[in-house]
C-alpha cells in the first residue's frame, strides 16, 4: 500500500552505489527496506572488503547498533536505484516494540533467521561513555502560587516534579517522587512548618516509580490515593509496569488507600481538585485540576513545549490523543507538568502534543504497511490463547487437562 504521507516524514531514497551509513558511525536508526536492495561490507584482516549479506524489500536492518546504542559494524549501500528505506528512530523503535507485539515478533524473526543462516554482522563494543553525573546543585523548594510551591528531591535523582497544596482543611501533595527524594521532602516540609504526619494525602498522577517511590515513607494517617487503573497495578506489585527495575527498587512496600475515578472532587478547604482521567502515557494516568485558579498538573500526560510523556505499558496512543482533546476544553491559565518548566501556554502546548500523537499513528501505520509481518499477528494470537488455556480447562477427575500444544512458529516464505 502505498502512502503519500511516507515522502514528508520517514522515506529516505538512495541511488545505486550510494551509502547509507559507513562502519563505525553512531548507530541512531533502523530501516525497513520499501523498494530496491541493500548490501553490507565490511573491512577483513587484510583491509579488503568483503560483502556481509544482502536483503530486499520488506527486511529490516540496522537494529542492532539501535538497540545497544553502539558504532555501525559494516558498510551498508543501496544496489538499486530508487532504493527507498523507512528510517525509524529511538523513539520509534520504542513506541513500536511496547505498543505492537507484532513489531516484535518480527524484530526477533528477522534476527533468529540470520542467526540461523550463520551470520555474525555485530560485534563487541566497550560501552559508549558513562552514567551522568548527579547534579552537585542543592535541592530546593519554589513557592508557584498562594500555597502552591514545588517541592525537588534528589538533584539529578530522576525523581518527578513534586508539588504541594496547602489547603484550609487538607494538605496534599502531588506525586512524592523516588523513595531517595524522602529526605528532601520531608526538609522542605519543615521548612515551610509541616510535618510529614501533616500531609492528609498524596495524589498519585500515575503507578511509575518515580512518582510513587516515596510514598511508604510517609505516616499511616496519610492517604494514597490513585485512578482505579493505577491503584490496581500498584496493589499487583506489577513491577515492570511500576518501573521498579529501572531503578533498582522492589514495590513490595507500596498500597493505595483511595481509589479516586475521573470527575472525583478532592475539597482542600479554600480551593478543590478535580480528577481528570487522561489514558494514554498509561491507562490509569490522571491530571489534576484547580478550577478557580485555573491551574492543570498533568504529570506526564504533557509537558512544556507540547512533548508527550511516552506511551508506556498499557498505554494507547488513540487514548492519548482523546486525554489531550479532554484537557483542550478545560479553561486552563498554567501548567505544571512532572518532569521540565512550567507552562503559560498550555493550549498551545497540548495541541501540539495533539499533532504529535497524530502523526504518530500515521507514521505507524506506514511502518507496518511497508513491512513483511507475514502471519505474525496469528503467530500472537495462538500464543495468547495458548497460555491463557493453561491451567483453567479441568480434565475428567478433576485433573488439568494437557497442556495445549505450543503454537508452531511461523512458516518461512520460499
């Protein structure tokens, strides 16, 4: 299938004899190959060079130095003219493989076929550079409006932005950041008088670790709360959803008390926020909004400049755009999202992140169509119905019935 919206955005075109990328440069791309055909050389013992393989359309190459974030291990040149590759970068490649089983399996069926025909095109690289260094500048504490402040934790600790409302009647935060920004928090607590025993709840935005870390910290008297759809992940200790690997952290000591669904009031006394559900970085991603100041904590729904926060496991990027379409019919003066500066101009920065989330689905959908995915998606759909038969058909007796036979993997085109 073609489409006219490839030539704008992903369609790189190459005449015979031309390189696309040479041995050692960054590797910052993956393509699939629309039309025409690639050859890869690489330098032997001797300085000659010496031809790799070659593919055609529908494969992909260049994953490899994409996904290790390492040097290009061969020469890589187009035979034909109007050699034209879809050129998919980090961002891409991420979205697709967390979003699109299908992706995947194509990814590891590409590579287990070169494997399988012997061949070696990557090598062994020292790692490119080190971990960065944690910011030497002090943590602090920012007063945003009449008893709204800001509240940082670790510096270059990786935590969410945390944010403080003082009400009348109750006193909230807003997400509580990495279990290490703890100590930060409670100094600055006490620095603008409060005890952690005097914070009644943390609102949760979402069930990542760094906006949920250091929530068992705080008293029993102070209530977590989160959307249905976190508070069921975090209940779970769904760890690879929370993120917790990442930094090395287990989520066994993590609860929600309250469970809080879109349109619920949360009254501080002199002011209230209201819940907004807002699915698409995760399902149960929220925003929390201030009607009478009109101010909007979108966490990683949205940031300055209109960047989206990602689409994580169980996010869509379909209920991504419907949250961002939400959010455009609140009256909103400034927001302040999770990560980055605040916004004085929100509605133009979530109808850029609209535009984002719009050009992400036709990109996607051109990436598949110019892919080879053969019956990959009936490759899943046996699987999924295979393990999810395991243990619930009860045989005679009372005995699990057989396992169902594994699904037979895909069969090779002649």
């Amino acid at each position: 299938m073609e489409h006219e919206f490839f030539p704008e955005t992903l369609t790189r075109r190459f005449g015979a004899g031309e390189i696309i990328f040479r041995e050692g440069d960054p590797g910052r791309h993956m393509y699939a190959v629309r039309s025409g055909s690639v050859e890869f050389r690489q330098k032997n013992a001797q300085g000659e060079s010496v031809v790799l393989r070659r593919i055609g359309a529908g494969q992909l190459f260049g994953e490899i130095a994409l996904i290790e974030d390492v040097p290009r291990t061969a020469d890589a040149i187009a035979l034909e003219d109007g050699t034209d590759l879809v050129e998919i970068d980090h961002a891409h490649f991420v979205y697709l493989t967390g979003q699109q089983p299908a992706f995947a399996i194509m990814v590891m069926q590409m590579l287990s076929q070169r494997l399988r025909d012997g061949e070696r095109d990557w090598v062994q690289h020292p790692t490119v550079g080190g971990a960065a260094n944690a910011s030497t500048r002090p943590s602090e504490w920012k007063q945003l409006r009449e008893n709204v402040y800001y509240l940082m934790g670790e510096p270059g600790g990786g935590g969410c932005k945390v944010y403080l409302i003082r009400g009348s009647k109750r006193n909230v935060l807003i997400d509580a950041g990495l279990p290490y920004d703890f100590p930060y928090l409670k100094t600055h607590l006490e620095t603008l008088g409060l005890a952690p025993e005097q914070i009644d709840m943390v609102l949760l935005t979402h069930e990542h670790m760094d906006h949920v870390g250091s929530t068992p910290y705080f008293p029993a008297s102070t209530i977590v709360a989160a959307h249905p759809r976190a508070a069921n992940k975090i209940e779970m200790l769904d760890d690879f959803v929370m993120g917790s690997n990442v930094y090395d952290l287990t989520p066994e000591s993590f609860h929600i008390d309250l469970q809080i669904p879109d349109d619920t009031v949360i009254d501080l006394g002199d002011c209230a926020l209201r819940t907004i559900h807002t699915p698409g970085h995760v399902s149960g991603a929220v925003c929390f909004y201030e009607l009478d100041r009109q101010l909007i904590f979108t966490a990683d729904t949205i940031f300055a400049g209109g960047i989206l926060g990602g689409i994580f496991s169980s996010g869509s990027n379909s209920d991504y755009q419907g949250s961002l379409r939400k959010l455009l019919s609140l009256r909103i003066a400034e927001m302040f999202p999770g990560h980055g500066r605040n916004s004085t101009t929100p509605y133009e920065d979530i109808e850029r992140g609209i535009r984002a989330t719009e050009t992400l689905a036709r990109e996607t959908r051109a990436l598949f169509d110019s892919m080879s995915h053969g019956n990959s998606f009936s490759y899943i759909f046996r699987g999924t119905a295979a393990y999810a038969a395991r243990g619930v058909t009860k045989g005679a007796g009372g005995k699990p019935a057989p396992a169902p036979e594994p699904p037979q993997p895909p069969k090779e085109k002649t």
